[in-house]
C-alpha cells in the first residue's frame, strides 16, 4: 500500500513537471509564429574556458548546477528597473517587469523574456520532488528550476540564482542612483509646469 502511494505520488509530480513543460513549449509556439523573431545560436565552450572567465561563485552554479544560499544573491530583493542577462553567453533573459517578491531568497520571475531563450529539462537529484530545471537555451547555463505556483497570468515561478544572471541597468536606472540632485531637480521643474 505504502508503495502504491510512492507510486501514486511519484506519479503526480511528473505530470505536475510536465505540464510545466508543455505550458512552456505552447509558448514556445506562439513565439515561433511570431515576425522577426530568430531563434538565438548556441554557444558553446568547455568547462575549462567558461571557468576562467566566470567569477567561481557563478561558474559553480551555472556550470556545476549549484544552488547559491536563499538571501545570499545580489538580485534577490533588488526590485529595481533592468533586463537579467545570462552571465555566460550575455542573452537577455528575464525583464525586471516580470520579477517578483516570492519571498524565497531567490529572484523570481512569472515569465522569461522570449520562452525560446530557455530551456528546461525535469531535474531527478532531489530525492523528495521532480523539479523542472532552467537553463539559457543558448549556452546550456543552468540558472535555477521553473515552479507552477506563480502569480497570474502564467502562475509559474522562475526561481532563478543570482549568480546566473548579469543586470543591465536602463540609463534612466543608473542617471538616478549617481545623480540624485539632477532627479530631484528634474522632478521639480516638472511639477512647476502642471
Ligand atoms: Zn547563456
């Protein structure tokens, strides 16, 4: 009885893993079918040549599969403006648009920038879940794993490592955080104008 239940609950958590999967591949599709778009070509090095020119922090998790400490990441409770870039290969996956506070000590997105820039494989080294794991489509980095329990509209949880990602600041971003008077300024003369 106890087996059938494993059984029973190993079960579940594949088709919950794969309808993650399908979800995404039915974004993929709609991408596809959209003007303009190309689909990104591969990079590819060695472990070897990414580990010398990746900080270690990031070599480990991207190409090690690692998983940084929760709260330890530099864009876990960053909630300002930018694109996350892959670290390695420099593609723009997630929007800031699409991150949200998750409380998990992990940046967390509801949605990648174009579904065809990611790729995801089901993840079977946690003996307790089936996960499905995030990589950049284009150099194979892995980046964190995708859960069902986001908020609206997609409901999924991109639950992502820090160290994966390279924040690419808008300049209205980085004007703001070096000149502070020069905003308060601007701010001003508009509000004179209303
Ligand atoms: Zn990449």
């Amino acid at each position: 009885m106890k087996r059938l239940f494993v059984l029973l609950s190993l079960a579940g958590v594949l088709a919950c893993s794969a309808k993650i999967e399908a979800s995404l591949a039915d974004e993929k599709d709609a991408a596809e079918n959209k003007e303009g778009m190309e689909r990104p070509k591969k990079v590819v090095k060695t472990n070897a040549e990414w580990a010398k020119i990746l900080p270690r922090e990031s070599f480990l998790v991207t190409r090690m599969k690692a998983t940084e400490p929760p709260g330890t990441g530099r864009y876990a409770s960053y909630h300002g403006k930018g694109i996350f870039a892959c670290i390695c290969c420099g593609t723009e996956l997630f929007d800031s648009r699409a991150k949200f506070e998750s409380g998990t000590g992990w940046p967390s997105f509801n949605r990648p920038i174009d579904p065809r820039r990611i790729a995801t494989e089901q993840d079977f080294s946690d003996p307790n879940e089936v996960r499905t794991e995030v990589m950049c489509a284009v150099c194979d980095a892995h980046l964190g794993h995708v859960f069902n329990d986001g908020p609206a509209p997609t409901g999924l949880r991109f639950c992502l490592n820090s160290a994966s990602l390279k924040l690419i600041k808008p300049p209205a971003e980085i004007k703001a955080k070096t000149a502070p008077k020069a905003k308060v300024g601007a701010a001003k003369s508009k509000a004179r104008t209303n």
